[in-house]
C-alpha cells in the first residue's frame, strides 16, 4: 500500500471517528434519571423552579382563550429576569394575550395593566380589594 | 407519543407520491428520507394555505385537505412516464461488503441513543419554547396563524419574520392530537436528521461500495440528528444538505431528477429558516462560480424561488421585520471591519467540532486536484453560506460577540454536513480507484 493510500484511507477512518458523538451512545448504560431531572428543571432554573411554571399553568387553567394578561414578577429589569418570566408565560399562556408591564430598557409600561381582563402577580402581593381569581404556587391572579 | 407518531406517519405517507411525481425512480433509502421531508412541506403549504382562506385547523380540515392534495400527487404519478433510472448501486462483493451490514446497525445504534436523549422529558431549549414551539402552539389555539400575535410589538423575541415550516408542522401534530403536548415535540426533529442520513446513504451508495457508504452515512449521523433539540437547525440541516447534494447529482451526472428534487428541496429550506434563503443564493452563485453549469441549470431551480414566496409576501404583506435587517446592516458592517480581527478569532473560539473540521480540511488538501476541480460546486456553495453568515455578524445590530458566542457553534453545523459527504466520498474514491471501481460511476472532468 503507497503511503498517500494509507494516509488517504486514515483520514476518512479519523472523519468517522471525529463524526461521533459520544454522549448520547452511553445513554443506554447509565442511569438516566439525573439527566432527566437537571433538563426537566433547566428551562425555568433558578428561583423559577419548580413553582413559576406551576403558576402558569394554574392561570391557564382558570382564564380563557383570548383573555388578557398583564405579568408582575419580582424584578422590574428587563435583561434581570423580567424578559425569561415574560417569554415564559407566552408560551404557558398561548392562545391568551399576554401583556408585559416592562420592555426592554427597562421602560415601565402600566398601560397594558389598564388593558387587561387579569393580572398575574407572582412572588408579589395585589393590592387591597381587588376580586382574587386564584392564590397558590407563590403567585396570585387577579381581575380586574 | 403516539400521536406524534402517527402525525410523522401520516406526514410521511402524505410525502410518498410527491416524491415519485418529482421522480419515479426514487427507491428505498431515498424514497423514505425524501417522502418524510416533502411531507413536511405539503403540512406546512395545506396549513398556510387553510390560514390564508380562513379555515380553521382541526383534524377534519387538514387530514382532508392532505388527503385530496396526495390524491391530486398520485394521479400526477400516474400520468408521469418512468425516465431513464440513475445508476444504482452495483451488486457490491468487494472484500469489505459484509461490514456493511454492522456499519449500518452502527447509525441505526447512534439513532436511537440520540432519540433516547431528545425525548428524555419535555424539550427544554429556550429557542423552543420562546420562538418555534411557542408559535406552533399559539397558532394551534388560534386554529391558524394568528397574524396579530405576530405583528405585536411584545413579540419581537419570537421573530416573527422566521418562516413556518417547523411551527406549523408542530402545530400539525398538536392538530392530531387534540392538544399541545410537548413531552414528544423532539421527535419531528429526530425525523428530519433520519431522513438526511437515509438520503446521504442511498446517495453514497451510487457512487461507492457498500461498506464505505454505510460508514459515511453514520459519520452524518453525527452532524444530522442536532443536538439542539426542537429548533429548526435539524430541518434545515437535512433540506439544505439534501439540496446541495441532489444539485450537485445534476451537475455532474446530469440527472434531471437531481435539479428537481435539488429546487425544492432548496425551496423547503428557505421555508424553515432565513439562512435557506441565503442558501438559494449560495447554490446560484456556486453553480456560476464552479462554471459546472449553464443558466439554463440555474433556471431550472425556479421551484426554490417559487415556494417560499408566498411566505415572504406575506411577510411584507403584515410587515414583519428581521431584526438584523433594522437600521443601516450596511453601515454596521463596515464600521466592524476594523473589529475584523476578534471577530474572527471569536468565531474560531466558538467553533463547533473543531477536530472535525480540521479533519475536513486535510482531507480536502488530500483530494486529487482533479477530484477537487469536480466537486468545486459543494465546496463553493458552503464558502459562500460560510460568507453571508460572517456578513451577518458583521452586520448585526445586537452585541456581535454575544451573537457569535450564542449562535455560532448551532449555526457553523448547517455547513458540516455537505462537506462532510464530499470530503469523505472523495477520500473513499481516492483509495478505491484502481482497486474496486466496478461499481463507481464515472466522474466527468470539468474544466
């Protein structure tokens, strides 16, 4: 064999072995659940975890397609934690309109609360004698 | 999951007779591969399509209006005459053919280990939730597309410009289901990585034994089945690939099927993401550049200008802005050149599969300059995408380094894969020629 063949041939044997993605291949050997558990808990991970999405789900429950929204979290900064808690809960709560009290460069917006059929207040209290539609997961939903 | 299941079944099943009216000859490995991504086309145009004539989606609506616009493929199929078939894989008994077998079990191994990791829980990637699935799911309870939803202000983090082909397949399975249930979203993304390496198998298969195709259909395994769960890089991954690689069947064995299935494939990635836009113009440019075809090649890729136009006047239509377009991208760029040099150094940081790549590119220096003057049009193709993506980060209106650090290892892997087949194909002639060319097709030399 010439030694360009022999190079020719260990570069495409070092493609394939390069091509391989070991993790996923020892899945079937390990114990899954840890793995299973820490992705379950990555898209809300941090003080979210495990309630804010539970709370989400619950002001699901109790409004209708439609509906408007407006979303009190406990940061008023937008690249702090307001933009994740506001993505977050238009995916929780699609087909409903959910309205955000904070833009981006932190510009208050409490227009959109005057819009809206409910607030949602997580990790927040409502003010006095507003109809309180649901308490629980840290959170409370209010209409207005 | 087993309406996910039967959505991807029927959605394949949907794609069987548009893949034989764009070329009756299509077999095996490649009918399979090609039906499930024509398929996913066919939901995404009957989808779009009812949006725009206000019929609201449920089960009845779209399984009917598929099951009429299969009907309308089949006949097309029947009246199509059968061409001249491409050449086939020979009846491989070299030394190695055995192995194939063990090669393939191998992928079919990587697949399913893949799948176990996808489907471990509910699809946790944050460009799931807050930009692919999110609009599938907001348009599943809208019945439609809800334009208003992305026209709003508030959503600009869903880009709204994005096209549609993945959120309303989602929205299909959802559709089949009754209800949203993200617990087995990965798998239409799975899928979409089995039908590249079904389609890189059948492919390399014509043109080398057995053994070496297996194993180059496992190296694709690898690149095809994205590790970034739910987000569209697996579809595009396999549209754009597949494009370039049945394109590049048409220029250099003049298969007429090559440029047809090529042009919509094409047309296909430019409905799932705007880099298959960019793709379109890499691939025009590439077959000029590698002077391997004539406009009159280039203008049979008309289907890939023609199927996502409807998404793009729609776009217009309710003004829906890129947001890397926004203010002077010209402007931008040129004020970042001078920023050239840690721009690059901060794309090689990022770079996804590094080995890999400078595997790729020994292996390029190691191809016959004759071999390598063959196949300038893939290599031209993937420079030029390589191209318009550094442009955008030059050109980006958001804090380039954050943008390299946060896309660039997900989006460098569109261009693996076709490298990838081309390098590894040409190696693989390169030690076989002289030995075992009985089942090589001849290579046309091009000036």
């Amino acid at each position: 064999m010439r030694p360009r063949t022999a190079l020719t041939i260990a570069c495409f044997a070092a493609l394939v072995i390069a091509s391989i993605r070991i993790p996923p291949l020892t899945l079937p050997f390990i114990d899954r659940e840890p793995i299973r558990r820490s992705m379950t808990v990555l898209p809300d991970a941090g003080i979210w975890w495990p309630d804010y999405p539970r709370f989400l789900q619950a002001v699901r429950a109790r409004t209708e397609q439609g509906d408007s929204i407006a979303l009190f979290v406990p940061t008023f900064t937008w690249e702090g934690g307001y933009s994740y808690a506001y993505y977050r809960a238009s995916y929780f709560l699609a087909g409903r309109e959910v309205l955000p009290v904070i833009v981006p460069g932190d510009r208050r917006v409490p227009a959109n609360v005057t819009r809206a059929r409910y607030v949602a207040i997580w990790h927040g209290r409502p003010p006095a004698g507003v109809h309180v539609v649901f308490e629980g997961f840290g959170g409370t939903l209010v209409r207005r | 999951m087993a309406f996910a299941a039967v959505a991807i079944l029927t959605t394949l099943v949907i794609g069987i007779p548009m893949t034989l009216a764009v070329d009756r000859d299509a077999r095996s490995g490649a009918l399979i591969g090609l039906s499930y991504l024509y398929g996913c086309g066919a939901v995404w145009a009957v989808l779009f399509t009812l949006s725009l004539l206000h019929v609201r989606w449920t089960a009845m609506t779209t399984t009917v209006t598929l099951v009429a616009f299969s009907a309308v493929m089949w006949i097309v199929v029947l009246l199509r005459r059968a061409e001249a078939a491409p050449p086939g894989a020979a009846v491989d008994r070299g030394p190695l053919a055995m192995l194939a077998p063990i090669a393939d079990l191998a992928t079919v191994y990587a697949v399913v280990t893949f799948a176990m990791y996808a489907t471990i829980t509910r699809v946790w990637e944050w460009d799931f939730w807050a930009i692919w699935g999110l609009k599938g799911r907001v348009f599943l309870e809208a019945g439609g597309i809800d334009w208003r939803f992305l026209q709003s202000p508030f959503n600009d983090f869903a880009h709204p410009d994005y096209p549609l082909l993945l959120p309303l397949n989602y929205a299909y399975v959802a559709v089949t289901n009754g209800q949203w249930d993200d617990r087995w979203m990965a798998l239409p993304g799975i899928v979409f990585g089995v039908a590249l390496i079904l389609i890189v198998r059948s492919l390399a298969a014509r043109e080398l034994p057995r053994f070496l195709a297996a194993l180059l259909a496992f190296a694709t395994a690898g690149v095809a089945l994205s590790q970034y769960v739910g987000l569209a890089d697996a579809p595009l991954i396999a549209y754009g690939t597949a494009a370039i690689l049945f394109i590049r069947r048409g220029i250099l064995f003049d298969e007429a099927s090559g440029f047809r299935h090529g042009a919509i494939l094409l047309g296909l990635a430019a409905g799932t993401k705007n880099e298959g836009l960019a793709l379109i113009a890499s691939v025009v440019i590439a077959m000029l550049i590698a002077r391997a075809s004539k406009w009159r090649d280039v203008l049979r890729l008309w289907p890939a200008v023609v199927i996502p136009l409807p998404w793009i006047v729609a776009r217009f239509a309710f003004h829906l802005q890129t947001d890397i377009a926004r203010g002077s991208f010209i402007s931008r760029a040129i004020e970042r050149i001078g920023d050239s040099g840690v721009i690059v150094a901060s794309l090689l940081r990022w770079l996804p599969d590094p080995w890999l790549w400078l595997l790729m590119l020994v292996g390029m220096v190691m191809i016959p300059r004759t071999t390598r003057t063959a196949e300038r049009f893939i290599l031209a193709a993937v420079a030029i995408q390589a191209v318009w993506y550094l442009a955008a980060y030059f050109g980006t209106p958001l804090d380039v380094i954050w943008h390299i650090e946060t896309s660039w290892p997900r989006v460098a892997r569109h261009l693996e894969a076709p490298l990838l087949f081309v390098v590894m194909l040409t190696l693989a002639q390169a030690f076989e020629r002289g030995e075992t060319l009985a089942h090589a097709e001849a290579r046309p030399e091009l000036s």
